[in-house]
DNA sequence: GGTGAAACTTCTAATAA
DNA sequence: TTATTAGAAGTTTCACC
C-alpha cells in the first residue's frame, strides 16, 4: 500500500478535525487563512484517497456501565482453527478487538465488559470454544495512556 | 459512576452518529420521525452528561505508512515505578495504548509503526526505561476485529 | 419534555482566476 | 490548485404546545 502525500496544510486540516470532527470548514479555513471552499475539496480528495475512512464519537462507556476492561490471550490447539475461532470470537460484542498475533498467543483480543462477574461469564464463553485450548487473561487496572494523536501530529513531522 | 439513563430515541442517535458523526440532525430526525430541534437537545444533553466526549475522524494508518502493530508486555523491577514508567511511555508517541494491567505483565501496550525496523527501534527504547526488568512482544499479523458498534447495540438491548 | 418556523451558520458546487 | 460566490442545506433558538 503506497504511503500518500499530504501536505502541511492537509495535516493541519486532519489535525483540527481528529480533535473534533465537527469543527466548521470554516473555522478551519479561518485558522490556515485559506477559503472554506478549499478545506472542503481537500477533505473531500482525502476521503476519496482512503485516508479518512470515516468518523466516529467517542463515548464514556464507563458511564454507560462498562468499566471493565480486559486482555485475553489465546492459545490454540492446532494453528489451522484460527479462522473459525476468531468467527466465534466475532459473535460475541463484548470483544471489542482481536488480532492473530506471532509470540506467545495465537490470537489476542480486548474485551470490555461490566463488572468482573460479567467478565468472567465472557471469558468462559471463549475458553468454551472448539479449539482454543488455555486462555491469559489481563485485566487493566487503569487505562493510562489512549491518544491517537499524539501519533498523528508524529506522522505529520515525519513526512 | 452512576450508570446514566438514556431511551430509545437517545440510542437511536447515538447509533447514527457512532457510524458517521456528521450526519445531519435532519436526517436523524426524519428517520426517528421527530424534530431536528429535538435531535439537537438530546445530542447536547448527551455531551453535558459526558456520555459522548467527543468525535475523531478514523484514519488508514497503513495507508499513511503506518502498518506494524505489537502488543508489548512490560514487566517492572518493582510496582512502585510504574507511575515513572508510564510517564516515559508517554513520550513515544508510537505508543497509542497503555494499560497498568494485573496477570502476567505489570503494564501493557500497544505499539503503532511503520515496519519491523522501526518497531524494532520502538522496543529498545521501552526497553530501555529505568525500572523495565524485560519486555515480550507479540506482534499483529492481522486485525481481525475493531468495532465498537457491535458493543453500543449490545448496550442499548441490555439496558 | 416536544414542535415548527425563523434566523443564523455552514456546506457545496460552479465559475473564475 | 485555490478563491469567490450564491443557492442549498443544516443548526440552533424560541415562542408555544
């Protein structure tokens, strides 16, 4: 996949929309001194690109009563059950990310549950699928560090 | 925290926005078949609850050069330098997540690079913070699961 | 609580530079 | 590529249910 060429302008526009999707075009174009019209074609070619694939809110799922988070590794029995366990995985919500990783797991997941009790019961339903043969599991204490854009605005100075 | 009460109509938005925050209160309100100025005041009740914290656009990393993802496992000397750690951590902007964990490792992250050099680089430099006795690295071969959206469903029917 | 309409702001596409 | 502009579209407020 080809690295695409943004420009510093470009940058500064995604920079201002990362931090709130909402941000008027021309509040933006107020900010890079250019017209309204044009932050509105760069977002739309950035979008067309691929680069912006969409938006997304940010909520307070502690608020909403999911408070637990957890790592779970997973150990297979043999590595050709991948693709069916991770179907499996896919059926239960509360997995939020998964990924086939190398190292000591075959796949890796996140899950976000309740309350330890609601944890449990997941954790169960992954144990109980054909295939997986032991499972890890890391239960966050505190999330402390979650900032995309700290990666953005390196992403930026990289180019 | 209290768990926060919101109906039907709240899910509802909520559900169109997680799928593209610019969607038009227009449009939410013709399809639930209320008034856009309704849209409005519960969005904005939302926000000053702090269930919704905000909006962020979702990028193509790999698109923008970025295609290596690790999870990396930190084991500490001793718990007490965690907060340092942490800290430390916080200054590699690669580092996208980061988690004071129990089980296996004292803290775990995620790493975002560009390829296995650079992520290379990226562990030494964890490796090399005062107090990380040593690191295990496992290493994303795919993304196989990243939706929020199934968990927000799952929110709404319990509730 | 909600509505509907007015006033205001923003978006978007066409045209011109 | 960018700017300007003007009509379309969206947001927000408010008097009134």
């Amino acid at each position: 996949m080809a690295k695409f060429k943004l420009d510093e302008v470009d940058h500064q526009i995604l920079d201002m929309l990362i931090e709130n999707t909402r941000t008027p075009f021309t509040d933006i174009a107020k900010k890079l001194l250019i017209s309204a019209g044009t932050v509105h074609v760069r977002v739309k070619k950035m979008e067309d690109a691929g680069i912006i694939k969409g938006s997304s809110l940010t909520l307070d799922y502690v608020k909403l009563g999911y408070s637990f988070i957890a790592y779970v590794g997973i150990f297979l029995e043999k590595t050709h059950q991948t693709k069916f366990v991770l179907e499996r995985l896919n059926q239960i919500p509360y997995i939020t990310v998964a990924h086939i990783t190398t190292g000591k797991f075959n796949i890796f997941c996140k899950i976000r549950a309740k309350d330890t009790k609601h944890a449990k019961e997941i954790i169960f339903k992954v144990d109980d699928i054909d295939g997986v043969s032991r499972t890890e599991t890391m239960i966050s204490l505190e999330e402390s560090i979650n900032d995309k854009r700290r990666l953005m605005h390196t992403i930026f100075n990289d180019l």
